[in-house]
C-alpha cells in the first residue's frame, strides 16, 4: 500500500470507528419503545450452551464482553448481538460458560456507551462489576427442596421485627461466629457474656413471626474489594443489581454462586426456627442515576423525567424509576417473582412505595399471591420530594383503600406515641403530651373505620386509610430517624432511666396490643441506642451494631415485649381480622388528658378472655379510672405481664400508675 492511501485508509477507520455521526433515535419517545413480555431476559445457561438476551430497543448495535475473571484482566472473547422483535438483542454461545463473566454494551445515537452488567444478573463477581454465568442449581444448600415457609394462618398473626444483618452480629459481645454475615443469621446457640440469647435464638425468644431485613440485595455502597476491617459500613439503600444478593454479607463475593447459596441458607435457618423472611426492596430509585446500569444500556427509559428533561427525584437520592412504564413494571414484578420462587422469601417491604404507581403494586402483589398467598407485602406510602406522576396513580397512604391487600406503615400513630419525626425534642403521648390521643387510637384501630375516632384531630390522616386492620402497620420506631430510646433522651433529658424504661414498654405495649399488624425495630426491646445518630446509614459498627450487654441491663423490658407477643399470638382479640369486627367490638371508655382507655369484646371474637380492657396513661402523674365490676385480672401492671394474672381486682375506682399500661381480662 502506497503511503498516502495507508494514511486515507488510517483516516477513514479512525472516523468509522470513533467519530460517527450521532444518529437520530430510533423512536420519537421512550413510549414507543417496543416491550417485550418474555420472562427470559439475561442468560439462560445449559453445560453446552448459554443464551443472552439483553432489551434495548434504542441501540443500534449490541455486543457482549465476556471474561475469565470477575474484575480486570482480559476480554475473553467479544459477541455481537442479533436484534430480534420488541428491541431484544441475543446471541448463543455453544459452550460451556460456567463460571464465566460478561458484560453487555450498546451503541446509542452518539457511540458505544460504558459496559454494564445485565440489569437481569442473577449472578456476579464483586461489587457486581460483572454478570456471572452460573448453574443456579449448584447453589442449593442441602435440603433446599424440601425447606417450607412457617405456617401463617392470617396475616393479622404477623409480628414484624426489623433488622441490619450486619448489626445482628457484628459486636464481640454477640458471641456468633460468621459476624455481619449472611451465615451469622443460621448460627444457633449463641449467647452473649451474660449468657442470653443472641442472634436467631433471641428472634426465636421473642416469639416474632417475620424477619424484615434491611436491603439485602448488591447495593454500591461497601466496597467488596476491601477487606472486612476497611468495609465501611451502610444501609444498603443504593441498589446496584435487584435480583442478586449482597456481595458483603457473604464470605466470598468474587464467586457469585457463594452468596447465592449463603442467602438460601439463611432463609434455611430462619425457616427451621420457624421465622419468615422479608426483604426491604428499593425499586423506587437506583444507587446511580446517569451511570446506573440501566440508564447506561437504555438511556432515560427507566427512570422519570422532569420538566426539563433531566432526572425527577421524588426519592430524593438523584432519581426515580418509571413504574409506571410497561419495562420498568415488567422488570419490578419480576424480581420480586424471582426472590419468592427461588430464594423462598415469604413478604416484601417496599421502600417508598408511594413513588411506585397504584398498577404496579397491585400487580406484584397479585404476582406474589400466585407463588403463595401468604406472601406479605406492605410498604412506605409515602415519596420523599415531589413526583411528576400525579398523586391518584400513586401507592400513597392515602390511596392505600385501592391497594388491595397490601399494608403501609403508620406514621399516624408512629408519631403520636413519642413526637414529630423530624423533630427530635418533640414529645408526644408516652412522653406526657396530650392531644395526641386520637392519632393513637387510629392506631388502636388500625386506621380503620371506628365510630369512635374523631379523624379531624388525627395527625396526618384526615379519614381511614386501611380498609381491613391487615393493610396497617403499626410501630413506634425503625431504622430510620432517632431510636426510641434516643428520641426519650432528646424529647425529655432530665427523664430517669427507669421513665425511659416505663415510656418505651408504654410505646411498645401499645403497639403490640394495637389492631393491625405491630413492627418492632431490632433491639427496641432492650432500648437501644445510637447514642444520639439520627441518621446512622453509613455510621459506623459502634453506632448501628446491636449492643447485646443491653438485653442483660433491660431483661425487664425485654420480659414484657416477649410476653406481649406471646398474648397476641394466643389471643384473637388483639388481631381481629376486619374493620366491621374492631368497630363493633372494640368500645373507647375514658379517653381524657392523655390517658386511652378502651375495651375488647372478646367473646365476639372467639377469644378466651371473655372482655379485655386496656389503659394507656401516658402522663407522669397517676390518673383514676372507673372499672365496670367483674372478676378481673391484672394481665399487665407495673411492667410486669402474666397471661394468668398478676392479681385480681373486682372493679370500680383503679389507681393507674403514671407513664403505665394496664391490661385487664376476664
Ligand atoms: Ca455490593
């Protein structure tokens, strides 16, 4: 070749390769993308061949990188992918790739963007850099086919307690062995100096039904290459690939089949001691926004937009997906179908959930009720910024009587037991503020229907959101904002520690004795502390692990949550199963200066206990309450509780103590 044509030719590959034209998008709008309803998108692997499919119907042009290694290292072998129907690209590579790892990359308009795992991974390496290509069989633990959610008669039985892996047992003083594991939640036997129980057998102690982990998903935030000691700690709420577990919380992150088969065996665990598991989910937003994998492999589509064209953000943290799009729903029901069918998860609490809209919610719960339908799915109803998606198509709280059956949270009551959120010296009716007395008794009802709730003077709820008591969670504090015990310390400094103690069982009694379903945050029964944190995401261990010397200080409280449980479960009173039943049979009597006063027709409901009252004083000075004659027992009284009765009282005028709870039974 002459030197000048070598020079032309050089010329002409260097624009054909790098500096084409931008091309006109293939649609006029993300509305037009083609959608595709397969339910076999990612790979499917066979010893002698795996197939790719990967939907990007605004690429021109799709390949695949595959790789021997999980991060760096060479390309392996470079695939360019066929474009089918509906904007699906695929290839078939007639080998065995097991154990092999890829990534996907498309050309949109301007040039080849970033490569990017399969948004479908169901396996990766570490810190999900890449897909990895797996026998999903080999990641079974032994007696995997045979392992079966708990019995779950109704959904009102469910008791939730709320936790971090990590915090479960990362302390020294937790005496597991696999500690801020997914294996440190199947150790059993283990105790604390003081000989209590820890880890599972303390969740078993308990008596909780449902174990709600913090996000277990590959989430951005740890980084997986450091080691253990330089991990900095979080949350999780940062999703990097929905459909594969945390690579962190496993002993090997590099081999994409080790976390598989230790979060299986977790949920083994838990299962065997008789506990369901939930999942926090977080499709609401993505870690990243323009760099997320999604948004690198199919610009914009899955994501909201606003006026401007750029990321809306009703989350808050940079962006907010689209569910209301055919793809993004199509990718949300999925997932949550994965995790029930292959990991036998049994209930998903979604992240704000009022960013997702009403169609897309009442199909994953559909979806799950198909897989099983004791599966439980409850969520927050409510975004945190302003969302373009008008507020009707919303699952807002509000909307929650067209989300049929799931729950929300009530912050109703949340906040009308120990104060304003965001407000961390505000007090409410444990800590003696009255005028909260009708967001507590919404509570007590469930924000049901009840004759007797004036909802005008409920905090953040002007009628009832739940059509049935199972559509309302009922909590005084989560991992969110200021512990129990650290809003008590803030809203009143000068209280004793033994009034901390009597205004948390006050908080956490009337929860477990509420209609709906009660949620406890882990180690809210020994009080735990942040020591101040409100927000402790990525505090360190010191802040978020769970202090375990605090069950030995506590064990008072400890007894009384743990035996509350134990009533609730054998007790139907407390879980009636609709709002026609609870408006009926649950009656107000004295209701005045932050003092609740009501009563249970148990007999109506089948219960042993033939009338229940229960009275709430929340005020730091004793109150008088007049109790109709009867052969009463003291179930609960001076923070002690006995289903057998602690004394007998005949009626008339009772002494209430100040900052207690009462319940009484015949
Ligand atoms: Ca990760």
């Amino acid at each position: 070749m002459k030197t000048k044509y070598f020079y032309f030719f050089l010329l002409l590959l260097f624009f054909s390769c790098e500096n084409e034209e931008p091309m006109e998008p293939r649609y006029a709008s993300l509305n037009e993308y083609p959608i595709y309803n397969g339910d076999d998108l990612g790979y499917q692997f066979s010893p002698e061949q795996t197939t790719f499919k990967l939907w990007a119907p605004s690429a021109f042009k799709a390949r695949m990188f595959l790789y021997e290694k999980d991060l760096d290292g060479a390309i392996a072998g470079t695939h360019d992918l066929e474009e089918k129907e509906n904007g699906v690209w695929t290839t078939t590579i007639n080998e065995n790739l097991e154990g092999k790892y890829f990534t996907f990359q498309t050309k949109v308009g301007d040039g080849w963007r970033r490569e990017a795992p399969d948004p479908y991974s169901i396996a990766c390496g570490t810190n999900g850099a890449r897909t990895q290509i797996i026998d999903l069989s080999k990641t079974n633990p032994d007696g995997w086919t045979n392992d079966k959610r708990p019995p779950l008669a109704q959904p009102n039985d469910i008791i939730i307690y709320e936790l971090h892996v990590r915090d479960l047992s990362i302390s020294a003083l937790s005496g597991i062995q696999n500690k801020g594991k997914f294996l440190g939640l199947t150790e059993r036997g283990t105790t604390s100096p003081e000989g209590l129980s820890t880890g599972i057998d303390h969740l078993v102690e308990m008596g909780v039904t449902h174990l709600h982990l913090l996000p277990t998903f590959d989430f951005r935030s740890v980084d997986e290459r450091k080691s253990e000691a330089e991990r900095k700690y979080n949350w999780g709420y940062d999703p990097h690939l929905y459909n594969v577990p945390e690579g962190s919380y496993s002993t090997n992150p590099q081999d994409g089949q080790v976390r598989i088969k230790e979060f299986k065996q977790m949920v083994q665990a838990l299962h065997q001691a008789g506990i369901r598991v939930v999942m926090d989910v977080v499709y609401n937003h993505t870690g990243r926004s323009r760099r997320s994998v999604f948004n690198i492999l199919v610009p914009q589509y899955y994501y909201r937009q606003n006026e401007e064209g750029n990321f809306s953000d009703a989350s808050h943290c940079g962006n907010e997906t689209a569910s209301e799009r055919p793809m993004v729903r199509n990718f949300i029901v999925s997932s949550v179908k994965y995790w029930a069918e292959e990991y036998h998860i049994d209930g998903f609490r979604f992240d704000l959930m009022g960013i997702h809209d009403i169609e897309t919610m009442n199909l994953v719960s559909k979806t799950l009720k198909e897989v099983d339908p004791t599966i439980f799915v409850y969520g927050e109803g409510w975004a945190a910024g302003d969302s373009p998606l008008a507020e009707e198509k919303r699952a807002l709280k509000v909307n929650v009587p067209q989300l049929d059956p799931i729950a929300a949270f009530s912050d109703d009551i949340r906040d009308g037991l120990k104060g304003h959120v965001f407000t961390a010296e505000a007090k409410a009716f444990i800590s003696g503020k009255a005028e909260l007395e009708e967001s507590v008794k919404f509570g007590i009802v469930a924000a049901t229907q009840h004759p007797q709730v004036n909802y005008k003077a409920v905090n953040y709820s002007e009628a009832p959101w739940a059509k049935q008591p199972a559509q309302c969670i009922n909590y005084v504090s989560c991992h969110d904002n200021h512990t129990l015990y650290d809003r008590l310390t803030n809203s009143d400094p000068k209280a004793s520690e033994e009034d901390k103690e009597k205004m948390a069982r006050l908080g956490l009694g009337t929860v477990l004795t509420s209609q709906g379903i009660p949620f406890l945050h882990a180690g809210s029964e020994f009080l735990r502390t942040k020591y101040g944190v409100e927000n402790s995401y990525e505090s360190s261990d010191s802040i978020n692990a769970i202090d375990w010397s605090r069950k030995n200080k506590y064990l008072e409280t400890v007894d009384f949550v743990k035996r509350l449980i134990q009533i609730r479960k054998a007790h139907p009173a407390f879980k009636m199963k609709t709002q026609e039943e609870i408006a009926k049979n649950l009656k107000f009597l004295q209701v005045k200066n932050n003092l609740i006063t009501y009563s249970i027709n148990g007999a109506a409901v089948g219960d042993s206990w033939k009338k229940i009252i229960v009275i709430l004083n929340g005020n730091k000075y004793g109150q008088k309450v007049k109790i109709p004659e009867g052969n009463w027992k003291f179930i609960v009284r001076n923070g002690k509780v006995d289903a057998s009765g602690i004394d007998f009282f005949g009626g008339g005028r009772l002494n209430v103590d100040p900052i207690e709870m009462i319940v009484l039974a015949q």
